[in-house]
C-alpha cells in the first residue's frame, strides 16, 4: 500500500457511482490496480495494454471538455507509482539556484487554470496508406482538457537560468526500453525539450490538476507538463526533473521518435516535432454510416490549429468537388480545439458518399489534400475521407 496523498483511479461508472461520497484515498484502496485496468475499456479503446495505451470514441464527441475517463492515454513505459509525499520536482543544470520543490509547496505556488487540446502526433496513423509503424490511433488519440498548474516561467525566473541556456528538458520519472533498431543499450527516462524561447514565454504549465480533480496516475500524477498547441509528446507526464542545457538536446524522442524530416538548402534534416497541425475532424457520421435518404443530417465535428487560432471549417459532401463553409460553435479559446458543425441535404438517392473536411487558420493554413511522405508516421493533418451509405 502506497502512502500519502493518492490521485483517483480511472473507474467503472458503477463502482464511483457507490464510491462517490468516498475520498479519493479510499477510492484508490478499494479499487486496486485490477479494477483500474478493466474499467479503463469502459470509456476507451485499447490499442496496447502493456504500456497502456488508450483512445477516445471520438464517434462519441459531445462537450467542448473532455472527461478524464475518456481522455486518450498514451504511455511508452509502465507507469511509475509516484507517492506524493515521497517525490520532488529537480531544477538544474544552467542554472544559479538549483530549486527541488515538494508537491505542498508546489500546489501553494500561484496557479493558472486554462483549456489546452492536447493531441498526438501519431492521432490518425490507422488510416494511412501504406501502413505505419506505431500505435494504430484512429481519431481519438485527441482531448481536450482543463489544466491547472504553476507557470514553469516563474519557476526558470526562479531558479535564475544561464542567459546561454538553449534548451530546456522536462524529464519524466518513467522508464524503460525500446524496440527500435537504433536505440540506447540500457533503460532510459521519457524526456524531451524545448527551447529556452518557448519555455519562457509559451505558456507552458506545470499541472497538476486535470478539469478540477487531481491528475490521475495515468495523465502523469503527481505533475505534467502542458505545452499549449504542441504535440502531446512535449507534455511530460511524471515530470521529476527539469534540467537547464546549454548544448542542444537530441535525446531518442526528438531524434528517432517523434522527428520528420525537412530539407534544407536540398539535404535532407531531421528536425523535432513541435507545433500540432491545422486539422478538422469528423465525429459523426462515422465510417460506413448508414445516413438516411432525404433527410438533414447534422455533420459535427472539432477543430484546432496549435498555437494558431481556427478561421474556417469547411465540409465537402461530393468527394472533394466543392466545400462549403460549416458552422463554427462556441467561442473561440487559444490553444484550444473549437467545434463545428454542418448541415447536410442528405441526398434522394441511395449510394455511397464521400464526406470531406478541411480546416484553415488565422495565419491562412489550410490542411493539405496530399499526405507529405517526409512526415513518415507522424504529423497526419492531410483531408481524409468518410464514406457514408445513403439508404
Ligand atoms: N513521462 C511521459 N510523458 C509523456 C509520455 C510518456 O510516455 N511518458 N507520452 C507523451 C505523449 S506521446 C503524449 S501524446 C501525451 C499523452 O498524454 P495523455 O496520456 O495524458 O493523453 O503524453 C506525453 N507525455
Ligand atoms: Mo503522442
């Protein structure tokens, strides 16, 4: 039995319904790590089970906020058990005042409470032609959450970090190896980087809150990382350490995992996946949809743009041929997906359809119509059609 301070487990809807008046401690005594395991596939598909994988029925979209039980998990080691009066957050490396911060002092810190869509970069990969490598996400390795954190700006600020520090390293306490052919020979942490730029001044959150409750163990308890419209990977669960470089970081998640190659000046570069996509996608209708005959049919979906802002959504019900605008639904939140909707003249006529979508932000992005092979297995923004059966 672990001590101190526990998060809450991902549970079945029966068992929280009986535990609700239960704090949360009690809660994670009752479940055990079996009962966490089996519910979990009540509100999310499993694509691997060791480490746990997760997505969301993105068929199912209904809210701007995505719950914590049917947030998508994406983990590449077991998860750590963290006690959280046991673990502290490191700050070193190029800095003046190396700080290790407790979780109490942590949550007495001032805090910022904001929505930021976290979506990963693989979020797609089934779909695309040939087959890649990597976990088979549809649409639903893709949420959206409210995080609650301290600025990590305050804490660097803090810490006084080296004007020649380039790059800053979030460390998570998780470990383990990979199946890669080119790979470390002993176990290593899940980390990655940013650049000193972004970490100062790109809103980066320390959470250790997810949609008012404690982050549960599976979204990084006791802290994460949130780094607004950047891939997932960026956002470092379980985060233990943070370290101050001054050379630049090329560690196996931004060099063999989740880098895409560019060219520069004609040679091919291999650069480290950052800022999501412009993306729309289609919740409903789903794949092979039975949609009925002369009838209007309400297409919703979601859209975001990273750290751009969505100007338009536009749908195609005719293969491509023409797109017309859809409604786009609510405010619109930085960092954060909008949704949107489009109504559908479903045609007379029996057949099959091809429904499109195409998102474009405020910086004039539009999602390509061509997958860019230079992406390999990441990065999938590019227009994918949904046939649907008229009947
Ligand atoms: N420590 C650690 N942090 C991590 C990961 C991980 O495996 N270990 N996975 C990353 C990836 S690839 C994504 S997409 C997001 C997923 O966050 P979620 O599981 O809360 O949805 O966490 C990121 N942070
Ligand atoms: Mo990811």
């Amino acid at each position: 039995m672990r001590h101190g301070f526990q998060p809450p487990r991902i549970s079945r809807r029966s068992i929280i319904a009986g535990a609700a008046a239960l704090p949360f401690a009690y809660q994670a005594m009752q479940l055990g790590s079996q009962a966490v395991a089996a519910s979990q596939s009540d509100e999310l598909i499993i694509r691997e089970r060791e480490p746990q994988n997760l997505e969301s029925d993105f068929a199912a979209l209904d809210s701007f906020i995505t719950p914590n039980d049917k947030f998508y998990v994406r983990n590449h080691f077991p998860v750590p058990q963290l006690d959280a009066k046991s673990w502290r957050l490191k700050i070193e490396g190029s800095v003046q005042k190396p700080l290790e911060l407790s979780y109490d002092e942590l949550i007495g810190l001032p805090s910022e409470t904001r929505p930021v869509t976290l979506e990963c970069a693989g979020n797609g990969r089934v779909l695309l032609v040939p087959k890649a490598d990597g976990a088979q996400w549809q649409f639903g390795a893709v949420g959206n959450a409210e995080w609650t954190g301290v600025p990590l700006a305050a804490l660097l600020e803090r810490a006084g970090v080296d004007p020649k520090t380039v790059d800053i390293v979030l460390e998570g306490a998780d470990s383990g190896e990979v199946s890669k052919p080119s790979k470390p020979a002993k176990p290593f942490h899940f980390a990655r980087s940013v650049p000193l730029e972004i970490a100062k001044t790109g809103g980066i959150l320390l959470a250790y809150k997810m949609n008012g409750q404690p982050l549960p163990e599976s979204h990084g308890f006791p802290l994460r990382a949130i780094v607004p419209g950047w891939f997932g990977m960026a956002s470092v669960k379980w985060l233990s350490r943070i370290i101050a470089t001054k050379q630049p970081y090329h560690g196996f998640f931004q060099t063999v995992d989740y880098a895409y190659w560019q060219h520069h000046d004609g040679n091919p570069v291999r650069v480290p996946l950052s800022e999501q996509q412009v993306k729309a996608q289609i919740a409903r209708p789903t794949f092979a949809e039975v949609v009925p005959k002369g009838t209007k049919y309400r297409i919703f979906g979601a859209a975001w743009a990273g750290p751009a802002s969505i100007a338009k959504v536009e749908v195609s019900t005719d293969d491509g041929k023409s797109f017309s605008p859809a409604k786009l639904l609510g405010e619109p939140v930085k960092h954060a997906w909008r949704l949107w909707e489009f109504s559908w003249n479903v045609p007379d006529a029996p057949g099959k359809v091809l429904l499109k979508v195409r998102a474009t932000d405020d910086k004039g992005n539009s999602q390509p119509l061509e997958r860019d092979k230079d992406r390999e297995n990441y990065m999938i923004n590019h227009v994918i059609p949904i046939e649907v059966h008229v009947r």
